[in-house]
C-alpha cells in the first residue's frame, strides 16, 4: 500500500488569542492530518503562544495581509497536501476528508459558504455576501469559460487544499497581500490550466473578534473592489 500525502492545515493568524487553541486543537484531532502550522502574521497578543500550546508549529510572517500570511505558510509548509483554514472557528475539521476525496494532482479544491443549509444562521453570511459571492463567482467563470469551464458560486473562501506542487506552479503568479488573494489564487490556477472544483463547506459564526475585511459594508465594499482588480487583472494577464 503507498503512502498517503503529509496533510498540513495552513492557520493565518492575526491576534485571535480567544479563538486559536480551539481552531488548532479541532484540526490536529482529525487522523488525516499530520500538521497544524499557524503563521503570526505580526500578532501582538498570545496567538503565538496559545497555538503552540496547543500542538501546532508556529512561523512567523512579517509582511502584514492575509494573503502575506497564507503564502508564507504555504512556503514553510512540507511537501504533500496543503489546507487552508481561518483562525476564527468558522470552519470545522470534519470537511477536510471531503477536500482530500475530491483532491488529485494539479488540482485546486475550492470550499464555497454559499449553500444555506450549510451555513450556521448566526455565520456572518448574510445576503449581501452570498449573493455578492455567486455573482462574482460566475464572472470568473465566464472570463474562463471557453478555456476551463469552471463552476463557482464563492470567490473569498478562505478553506481550500492543493498540493504543494501546484502551490509552487502558481506562486509567483500570486501576489495579492490581503483578501484579494483568495479570488487571485484561483484566477491563476485556472490561467495555468489547473483544475478548479468547488465543493460546499459548512460555515458558523465566528468563535470571538470581527472578521478584518467583511465586519460592515464599508470593508465589505472595499474587499469586492480589490477582488474584482485582482480578477480582471489576471484575465488580462498584467501580473
């Protein structure tokens, strides 16, 4: 029998010391994953402490963003699957076997928040962002359509897998240092002819904190305009 992939679950963290211990505890209980990393992305609180408390592996990340933080676990981490994850408890172990039934080389598995009766009703989920998240999600699949075909209904969840392989064939590719990593992630998978699939995800309300980039509609408003110049970017081929 072959070995299986060294899982590793990729936690971007920035001051969620109420929230990390639980996250990484939850992912290191599931016998399919070997690794928790957390990456203090500048945390001026115990996050780093409680995390390693806790069982994970703990690296730091200077450059401040979201995206900064995930690429450089993605770059720490081991050969083998990735998954990424949010440090808020708004996602569960219990999806990664799903993601790894659907994960095969050279392929992006994306978590979509945007089936309802998946997602708690106190998850910050609101029409808004569901239904911002589908439209854009069918842009993406029109601006890629004649070449990929891909169907998406969410362009900012953060809980995805690929393998370390396919991270290193699109990284230089992927520059974005905050939210509009997410949606430029998967622009480039698809500008590499890489495979996108998205499978639905359950989502809750987060542990404690406010979300950095979607807590009112100002940051709401201010994240889709940063996604959609990340979008139109890659389609265009600038960078």
């Amino acid at each position: 029998m072959p070995e299986r992939d060294h899982v590793t679950v990729i936690i971007p963290a920035y001051n969620e010391e109420a929230t990390i211990a639980g996250v990484v505890e939850d992912f290191r209980s599931r016998p399919e994953v070997d690794e928790v990393l957390v990456v203090d992305n500048n945390c001026r609180d115990r996050t780093a402490e409680l995390a390693a408390a806790a069982g994970a592996r703990v690296v730091k990340e200077p450059k401040p963003g979201y995206g900064c933080a995930l690429r450089g676990g993605m770059d720490a981490a081991l050969d083998g699957i990735l998954v990424l994850v949010e440090a808020d408890g708004s996602f569960k172990s219990r999806d990664v076997p799903k993601f790894l039934a659907y994960l095969e080389p050279n392929t992006l598995v994306m978590g979509t928040r945007t089936t309802s009766q998946m997602v708690d009703q106190a998850a910050n989920m609101r029409s808004l962002l569901r239904w911002g998240n589908v439209v854009v999600g069918k842009m993406v699949e029109f601006l890629w359509y004649l070449s990929m075909e891909p169907r998406l209904t969410d362009v900012g969840c953060t809980y995805r897998a690929l393998h370390k392989s396919t991270w290193t064939k699109i990284r230089s590719g992927v520059r974005e240092a905050g939210p509009a990593f997410s949606p430029e992630m998967m622009c480039e998978a698809l500008r590499q002819r890489i495979r996108v699939i998205e499978i639905p995800v359950h989502y809750f309300a987060r542990m404690g904190g406010e979300s950095k980039h979607s807590a009112n509609y100002r940051k709401i408003s201010m994240t889709a305009l940063k996604m959609l110049r990340a979008i139109f970017r890659k389609r265009l081929s600038i960078g």
